[in-house]
C-alpha cells in the first residue's frame, strides 16, 4: 500500500485550518472590498424563479443579458417586484452580494434597492413560452443523472445510453476520442441519427427515444452555424416533456443555449461526453475496488476479532469445564457420603420400624383381649339395663295407677270439701242471722233468759258443725 510521506523544515511551525475556516476568512476578505459598499446598476430581462418559496422573505429572481444568457441572480424584495413580469426590460441598482456555499462555489448576485421598468415587454411570444416550459421543468424536477447511471454500476448493471446525432455529423469521432470506446466495457451506447434542421422530425425522434426505457438521452452536437434550430419550441417541448434523464452536448461553452437549460446534466462539448462516461466507469472502479478492499480488511479484522474471541472464549470454557470438573468430583464424594450415611439411616430407621411393629402387635393383641372384655362387660350391662328398665316400666306403671286412684279420691275429697265449705257458708249465714235476731230480742226482751239461752244453743250447735 502506497504511504503519502511529507517533509517540512525542523522547527517550522505549520498552521492547519479546516475548509469551513477558510471559506469563512475569504467570505470576509470580499466583504471588506470597495465594490460591496457602491451602488451598482444593471439593465437586462427580468425572469421570476419558479422555485421561489413564498415563506422566503426576499425573492431570488433573475436578470438576464439582453443579448446573451449571461444570468445574474437578484436578491430583491416583494414590495419592489409586484408589479414587475417576466420579459420586462428593466434597471435595478443595489449592492453587490455573494453567497459562499459549503462546496467552495460562489455566487455573486445583486441586493436590489430600486427598480425602474424600461420596456413593458422586452421578449417576443417564444421567450415566454420558452420560460413556461423552464418553470415545466422546474416544477417536475430536474433528475441526478450522476447517481442513477453510479447506481447502476454498482450493482454491476449496464447503464443504456442513447446518443442522438445530427444526419452527417462527424462528432462520434469526439465523442470515442474523449473515452466512449473505453466507456463502452461498463456502458451499452444505442447511435441514432437525426436531421437537427427538420425539427418536426427531430422532436419525433427524440419522443421515439423516450419511449424505449433507455437509461438516458444524449443528444451530441458540435458549434457552429445551425446550432440555433436546438431552440425551437417544437424540440424544447420534447425535451421538457422526456420521462428519461437528458444529458446534453451541444455546442461550445460560450454558445448560450436554452435546451442546455432543460438538461439534467450538462456537459460543454462531444469530447467532455465521452470523458464523462469514461471518468464515471473509472472513478465507480476505483470505488468498487476500495471498498473490496476495505471490505476484505474489515473481513480480516472480523475473523481476526472472532478468532481472538473464540480463542478467548475457548479459554474461559477450559477453565470452567476445569472447575466443573472439579466440582463435580467434589459432589460425587459429598454424594457418596450422603448415600452412605442415607443407608446407615435407612438401616436404623428399619430396625426401629421392625420395633414399632412388634410393638404395634403386641398393642393390638392387648387392645383385642380389653375390647373382648369391654364387649362381655357391655353385654352384661346391657342386659342388666334392659331388666332394670322392665323393671322400671312395671314400676311406673303401678305408679301410675296409683295416681289415678289417688287422683280420684283428690276429686271426692275436692267434691265433699267444696259441700263442706258450701254447708259452712250457709251455717255461717244463719248464725249470723241468729246473732242478728239475738240481739234484736236482747233489745225488746231484756228478761226472757231462756230465750237467750236458746239462741246461744243453737249458735254453738252450729259452731260444732262448722268444726266437725
């Protein structure tokens, strides 16, 4: 492998800056210039951008030379643009702006100030309708041809290229000497000729082509005079409407053309074309081949990584199957010993249930010989019960006879008590009754003893009755 070696003086101190730090440094270089602090003012033909974001708080519109396509972006603001349209022939004036991207371009533009409309309408009716189809364009989206067709060589995919020519041009020639023989191992060319001067038959070619799933179109032609029928409605309208990525390779650099606006990818002439495709094969190689390689390290570095781990790993298994081992043997001692003190146990315990059993029958034949006991006993008892029983049911019969005799003589006796106490109310009536007539005879008749003495004898006749 290849080493990039450097040598620099002993001691030499060497100041390293990143990319952004640089482009920040000439960033405030060119702020600091005289021509940022002027008013310029610049005539041309106003163009809107269609891809202007209405959120934006300027517009990004474009001022484009009268007699060339020479462009310049402007940055301008809403309020000085509303009534500006697209053709108007006008002179701005502002500052000088640039805008440094991350890519190292840069793009000058003009921070508008003041407008003046100069003429309504500077452009004819095919200008405009050569914006419309640009705003088209724009609005569809112009395609990456670079990544679809790198795409494909990754994958090992033959990227189809069609390669428009005019009729009898010789720029096939350009086109093998700038590298397409070469490009020819990873790329599959379809040759198609057409008269660029019929541009009926041209825009009729160029829609046939479309229409056969080709990779990509380019159309090929060198500078010079009739390089102007490119620009015909006719044909930026097919090409505007291509469902296939368009590459164009038309004429020089300094010949402003509007189709090379509508191409997905420009190239400046024939020769670049062949260049392109042979530099993409190379460079997509080269990558391929250094990602094999990185690849095949990363695959060392893997198995290398995963021996190391299995070694490791192999290890600490050793180690614990080691230790396993070990244990294991330990276990089996503790296991024998556990067995044999199991057994001695087993044995003891054997012989106390051989004790327990003949204790157990010695228990159950003294239980037998009670329980005979306790069943003659029982019967015995039973026996004597159920005589007592006899016994007692006669008895109580008897008693109860008794009971109705006595309860019998209770109610004659209740009967004649109640006659009794009947006879002794009564007495008691007529007693008092002859106490009564007593003493109204004492009261009349003080001298008539016998006649007291006669009541006093019946009274005590009936006082013997009462205690009898």
């Amino acid at each position: 492998m290849d080493e990039i070696t450097t040598t620099r003086p002993q001691n030499a101190v060497v100041k390293y800056y990143k990319p952004s730090e640089l482009l920040g440094m000439f960033t405030s270089y060119l702020s600091q210039q005289d021509v940022n602090r002027q008013v310029i003012y610049l005539q041309g033909i106003y163009l809107k951008n269609p891809k202007h974001d209405p959120r934006w708080t300027s517009r990004y519109d474009i001022l484009r030379d009268e007699n060339t396509q020479t462009e310049i972006t402007l940055q301008i603001p809403h309020k000085l643009c509303e009534d500006l349209k697209d053709g108007n022939l006008v002179t701005v004036g502002g500052v000088l702006g640039r805008r440094v991207q991350n890519n190292s371009h840069i793009q000058l533009m003009l921070v508008v100030s003041r407008v003046e409309v100069v003429q309504e309408q500077a452009i004819d009716e095919n200008e405009i309708k050569r914006m419309e189809l640009r705003r088209k364009k724009a609005t569809t989206g112009f395609r990456n041809v670079d990544a679809l067709l790198e795409q494909l060589l990754y994958t090992d995919q033959r990227p189809k290229i069609a390669l428009l020519f005019a009729g009898t041009s010789i720029t096939m020639t350009d086109f093998i000497q700038g590298g397409g023989d070469i490009a020819k191992a990873a790329f599959d060319f379809a040759e198609f000729r057409a008269n660029f001067s019929r541009t009926a038959e041209l825009a009729n070619t160029i829609k046939g082509i479309d229409a056969q799933s080709y990779s990509a179109i380019a159309i090929v032609r060198g500078g010079g005079s009739g390089i102007e029928a490119l620009d015909e409605l006719d044909i930026l309208e097919a090409v505007a409407n291509l469902k296939t990525p368009f590459i164009s390779a038309i004429g020089h650099p300094d010949e402003k053309l509007f189709i090379k606006e509508l191409a997905d990818r420009e190239v400046s002439v024939p020769n670049d074309l062949g260049h392109y495709f042979k530099d993409m094969m190379e460079t997509v190689n080269e990558k391929k081949t250094k990602s094999r390689a990185v690849l095949t390290e990363q695959i060392k570095k893997q198995f290398k990584d995963q021996l190391e781990a299995g070694q490791k790993q192999n290890k600490e298994l050793q180690e614990k199957l080691a230790k396993l081992t070990k244990t294991q043997e330990e276990t089996q001692k503790q296991h024998k010993e556990q067995v044999e003190k199991a057994n001695k146990q087993n044995e003891e315990l054997q012989k106390k249930l051989t004790e327990i059993n003949k204790a157990n029958e010695t228990a159950q034949k003294t239980h037998a010989e009670q329980l005979g006991k306790l069943q003659v006993q029982l019967k015995a008892q039973t026996e004597a019960s159920t005589k007592q029983s006899k016994e007692f049911n006669e008895s109580l019969k008897k008693m109860q006879d008794t009971n109705g005799q006595l309860q019998k003589t209770l109610e004659k006796m209740t009967a004649q008590n109640n006659q009794t106490s009947k006879e002794l109310n009564d007495a008691k009536d007529k007693a008092r009754q002859l106490e009564k007539q007593l003493s109204e005879v004492l009261s009349k008749n003080g001298n008539n003893i016998w006649m007291i003495v006669a009541i006093i004898a019946i009274i005590a006749l009936v006082a013997v009755l009462i205690l009898r």
